[in-house]
C-alpha cells in the first residue's frame, strides 16, 4: 500500500508522523511523507522518502487578527498546492495531521480515502466534557455538570464559526460545504491520558504514542549517582520561555545532576554538575529521576512511557490541558506561574514521593491497550 502522510513541520506533529512511516515500511508499505523543509534530511536518513511543502507551519499565523480564518485561508493554499503532488504520487491512502486540514481537502478532491492523525488525546469537544484545553477535570454532579455545559455554551459560537469558515474555504476549491470526515481517526496517545466520554466516535482508535529521535547524537550526563534531573525546554511556540535557566537556578546547591535537552548549543558557562545540548532523549530518560518540561504531549508520553514522573510548566496551547491531565493521573506536578522556588518546591516534592514513579509507570503500562496503526489504515483503504 502507498501512503501519503502529510505533517507540518512543528515537532510535535511531524516527529509522530515519520514515526508512523517508520511503521508503515517496516510492515511493507511504502510511505511518502510530506512536511516543511526541515525535516526532509531527516526522514530520508531514516529511509523516508519525503518532499517540501510550503503554508504548513502555525508560526507563519503567529499575530493575525482571526486566527481561525487564517487557518483556513491556509488549508486552500494548501489544498491548492497539494492536489498535483498527491495526483503524482497516487496513494492508497492519505494520512493527515489534525491541523493539516488542506490535506484532507486535497485528499477528497482527488477520490483519495483519507485518515486523521492526531498526535494527543482527541481534542474534540464532547457533551460529557468541559471543553478541551480548560484543564478542567468532567464535572460531577448537578452544579460541575452544570459548570461544563456553561463552559461549552461559551465555546460553542467559536466552534459554529469554525465550521462556517471551513465550509467556504470548501465551496471555493469544488468540494461540498460539509466534510464527509476521516475513514479512521489515528489518537497516537496513551490510553491513561485519555477521558472516558459517551461519544467517542466509532473511527477513533487509541493506536499509542509515535515516538521518534529526532536527534542521533549521544550526550553523557555529569558524572556521579546523584539523582538526574532533566530538562527539556518547549519546542512549541507557544511553550514558556527562560523554563530551563530557571530550572538549573531551581536546583542549583541541591545535590542533584541535570542535563538541558535541547537543540542548541551548550552555554559556556554551565557548572559542572549540569550539561545541555542535543541527544537522544530515550537514552537521557533511562538515567532521569524526574523531567522537567514545558509540557508538549511528545516529550510528556516520551518521559511516561519510560516511567519517569515529571513537573510541568505549561505555555499556551493545549499544554495547560495536557499538564493538568498528568497531574490528575498521578504522574507529575503542575508549576504555573514558574517561579524558581516553585520548581525547586516541584523537584523536591516529586524526588521524596515514589507515588509519582508508580503512576508513571502505571501510565507507561496501559500502551498495552492499543491498536495498530498500520492496520487500521490499510482496514480503511480496503473498505472505500
């Protein structure tokens, strides 16, 4: 089978997606990914075939006014550029990234059966939840009932909205003004962040997280058998800035070892008990007692499925939804606002309590209960 999968450039979004191609060529298919310029090196030394495509990255929408109707001014360019690429390519089917919606678009243009990858739990709004990204645990009883269906009456309009855009940006390049939907939802996530609602629909299958070294290099921490603690600073653009200097003054005089993962280069000036700069994050987590990160659902998964408990500090985005479900879950803490003696506070509380490592590892366990992706797109192909 040939399939196109088609990502933005964001590496929380593009790391699950070469992960999937990963899967896709090891069980015989043929995988194209399609993604922003900086990862094409990548993927090909992976073995992946990848191409550029432009109008993919959400930094290009960072200030504009209506950021909804930029998004979908977007997926019509999209859409636009991608319809030659995949008539060339000819897949079986199209995988595409939850914010990729002229992926989709190009997809149905073409007669192509489509598939959403969505790289964290499903996102999308439900009559038993309070809506995503609140943070908000479901409401129980008459007034927490009450308090989600508030919350979602004042989200509502922004939805209908939504959807009214997407049906012009629809109409203009030739299709219906309602989306048929994906023939299978991919949620890369485990199944220990997910909450349990009514509706979930028939096509969502929780297949587990799509994790992928996106560096080769090897970093050595300090040496010594104090406890490690990592570091790994948001990638988003909408992840807290100044996290990781703030975490070494946390734990500077602790006694303890840290190592900043990160794609740039290491400062001059660390101590000796500390490094930073890039390498393998599965290696750095085997020896981590805690992480510390902005977040993000790629290195959260990453940190859990290697049972290491972590302290948040949430940014914008859906990071304050992700941050909140690990601490619901048992498994971390949650600094907001981030100040030094709140993350010293974290380390020391999640370092004394093997509560935290249990969950973890509780967390890490429930990947058992998972699908397989590849499987589910080629059930998908077959059936339209």
């Amino acid at each position: 089978m040939r399939v196109a999968v088609v990502s933005g450039g964001d590496p929380g979004h593009v790391v699950p997606a070469i992960a999937l191609c990963l899967r896709f060529a090891r069980a015989g298919d043929d995988p194209v990914l399609l993604t922003g310029g900086r990862w094409i090196d990548a993927a090909g030394n992976e073995g992946i075939t990848a191409s550029r495509v432009p109008g993919l990255s959400l930094r290009d929408l960072r200030g504009e006014a209506d950021l909804g109707r930029a998004l979908h001014d977007q997926a019509e360019a999209l859409a636009s550029a991608l319809v030659p690429a995949l008539t060339e390519l000819a897949p079986d089917l199209v995988v595409c990234d939850v914010l990729a919606l002229g992926a989709s678009m190009a997809a149905e243009l073409i007669g192509v059966p489509w598939a959403q990858l969505s790289p964290h739990p499903l996102y999308e709004p439900s009559k038993a939840l309070p809506p995503m990204g609140s943070g908000l645990a479901p409401g129980t009883g008459v007034r927490g009932r009450l308090r989600d269906a508030v919350l979602r009456a004042m989200t509502a309009r922004s939805l209908r909205q939504g959807e009214r855009q997407r049906a012009v940006v629809r109409q203009r390049i030739g299709l219906s003004a309602r989306e048929p939907g994906p023939a299978v939802r991919l949620i890369a996530t485990l199944p220990a962040l997910e909450v349990p609602r009514p509706d979930w629909p028939d096509n969502a299958h929780v297949v587990g997280p799509l994790l992928w070294e996106a560096s080769r290099q090897q970093m050595s921490p300090p040496p010594g058998d104090a406890p490690l603690v990592m570091i790994a600073p948001s990638t988003a653009w909408t992840g807290a800035a100044g996290m990781a200097e703030m975490t070494l003054d946390a734990v500077r005089d602790f006694g303890v070892r840290a190592v900043v993962s990160t794609f740039a280069p290491a400062p001059d000036d660390l101590p000796s008990w500390a490094r930073s700069g890039p390498g393998r994050q599965d290696e750095l987590l085997r020896e981590s007692s805690v992480l510390v990160c902005g977040g993000g659902h790629g290195m959260l998964v990453k940190a859990l499925r290697a049972a290491v408990p972590v302290v948040v500090v949430p940014g914008g985005g859906d990071q304050w939804e992700m941050a909140n479900r690990v601490a619901r879950q048992g498994s971390g803490v949650i600094v907001r606002p981030s100040t030094v003696d709140g993350l010293r506070d974290a380390v020391v509380r999640v370092l004394g309590d093997p509560g935290f490592r249990t969950a973890a590892a509780k967390a890490a366990a429930s990947a058992s209960d998972v699908r397989d992706p590849v499987q589910l797109c080629r059930a998908a192909a077959r059936s339209l």
